[in-house]
C-alpha cells in the first residue's frame, strides 16, 4: 500500500548532517613549548655520535696540545700568581691556560647551534613548527639551552683534565660557584649569537663559517699569552675585546690572579649586551625568515 504525503503540510526536510566543527587545539605555553625543543636538540645530539665526539675530544687535545707543546716553552711563574713554588713550568702554564681553554671550547661547542639552526631553517621543519598551535621561536631556545647542557659537560671534563696535568684552582666553594656562574652566562650569551648567525645565513656551510670567525677571538686576548707581551695595536685590540675580562675574571676567581680592575663587570657587562643583542636580533629575524630551498 502507498503512502501519499502532502507536501504542503509535511514542513522542512531535516536539514543533511555536515561533518563536524573542527575542534582548535589549545596552544602549548611557551614554558612547555621551550621543554619539547630543548629535549628535541638533547636527543639529536646524543645521536650524532661525531659531533658529540668532537665537542668532547677537543678540550681534551687543546688542553694536552697546550699544556705540553707549550708548556715548557713560556717562564709564567710571576704571571700566575699564588701557586706553589715547586711546580714545573709545564704545570705553571697549565694553572695560567686553563680558563682560556674552557672559554675557548665553549665557544666551539656553541658554534654548533649555528649549523643546526640553519639546517632546521634549510629542511623546512621550522616552517612545520609555525603551523602548529606552539610557541615556535621555542626551537631557539631550545637549542640554547640544549648548548648550555652540552658545554658544562665540556667544562668540567676541561677541568678534569687540567688537574690532571698541573692545573691547581685556590678557589674556595663561593669562588667556583662564581666562576660556574661566569661560564655560564657566557655559554648562553655566545649561544644566543650563534643562534641568530644560524637564521642570518645562507645555510649551515655559511653558518659554519661565520662562526669560525668568532673562534679567533680567544687567541686575540690574554687567554694564553698576557697582552703585555703584544705588540701596541694587538694589545689594545686584546684589552678591549669580550673574552679577555672574562679571561682575566675568570683567572682571579680560580687560582687568585689578581685582576684588572673593573674586570668582573666589563665581564658581565660583555655577556650581557651580546645577549640581548642577540635575542633581539634573532627574535627579529625569526618570523621573517622563510624556508630555504
């Protein structure tokens, strides 16, 4: 039997389901959004066996190449202050040399969060980030922390290896705190700036080579040699450059050589501005740069 329906008493047809609103995910906080990406850049560098091996091995070689090539060669017994008079030459420039040393390999082992952010810039995944409900300019911080975590590793095996080789610290608990302290304000400001290399650059060959530049800088200051054996323009090159008030700081803190003064705050005040200047400069970039093909 059929059924007739009137069309004009029946009302509305019920209206076709449509798929369902898409829900928007929260956005992650940037607390949490800097926790994922510093974990990201821990993991990638555990497994890249080589570089970790190579940030690991180099304070090792600079501290056997200079304690021993160099050693015997410089008379720096009235350079190094309060150590004990019976220590050999070798053990003399191992005292003096050895918070050059930490600065220096700091300042490589951060060279390498230049690379890896312009790589992350070249694959595209930072792009990948941005499209996603989390703070991306976390990759950046990340990789800084990420760096700090890799180079105090760096510094106490420095460490390590100096004692045992002749570097005698006169540092009481206050004093290393201050010195850690130090180093790591300057690890994380020299970090920063790589970072912001790494966004500025044509890629990772090029962030490569803009870092290596800034590697010379420990050699140009009172790291290994005091500036008063340089000649006039290097000298006063030397004195006024970053690294040698951190040298110079750093020294006074460990093994008690006095230092110019004001040394402590142009430290700090080095670290500071090169920070800051970084942040902006790389917090100012970020969102302007595009992928790289």
């Amino acid at each position: 039997m059929s059924v007739i329906v009137d069309r004009d008493t029946a009302g509305p047809a019920p209206a076709a389901a449509g798929p369902p609103a898409a829900r928007r995910a929260p956005r992650v906080g940037p607390v949490r959004s800097g926790w994922v990406f510093t974990r990201r850049s821990v993991l990638h560098s555990r497994r890249d066996v080589e570089s970790l091996l190579m940030a690991l091995m180099l304070p090792v070689t600079l501290m056997l190449l200079f304690t021993y090539v160099f050693g015997g060669a410089f008379d720096f017994t009235d350079a190094t202050g309060p150590v004990p008079a019976d220590l050999s030459a070798r053990e003399v420039y191992a005292t003096f040399v050895t918070p050059g040393i930490i600065l220096l390999c700091a300042g490589f082992g951060a060279a390498g969060t230049a690379v890896a952010v312009a790589d992350d810039m070249r694959t595209g995944i930072v792009d990948r980030f941005r499209s996603m409900p989390i703070h991306s300019v976390g990759v950046l911080t990340g990789a800084v922390v990420a760096s700090l975590v890799r180079n105090l590793v760096a510094t106490a095996l420095v460490l390590g290896v100096g004692l045992l080789v002749g570097f005698r610290p006169d540092a009481g608990p206050g004093l290393w705190l201050a010195a850690i302290g130090l180093v790591s304000l300057f690890i994380v400001a020299i970090t920063w700036l790589y970072a912001a290399i790494g966004l500025a650059a044509a890629g990772p060959q090029a962030a490569s080579g803009y870092g290596f530049v800034l590697l010379f800088l420990p050699y140009l200051s009172s790291a290994f040699v005091p500036t008063e054996t340089m000649p006039a323009g290097l000298r006063w090159f030397a004195d006024h450059q970053p690294i040698t008030p951190l040298v110079d700081t750093l020294r006074s803190l460990l093994i008690g050589l006095p230092a110019p003064t004001g040394s402590a705050w142009l430290a700090v005040g080095w670290c500071l501005v090169i920070m800051v200047g970084a942040m902006v400069w790389a917090r100012w970039m970020f969102p302007r740069r595009a992928v790289r093909r």
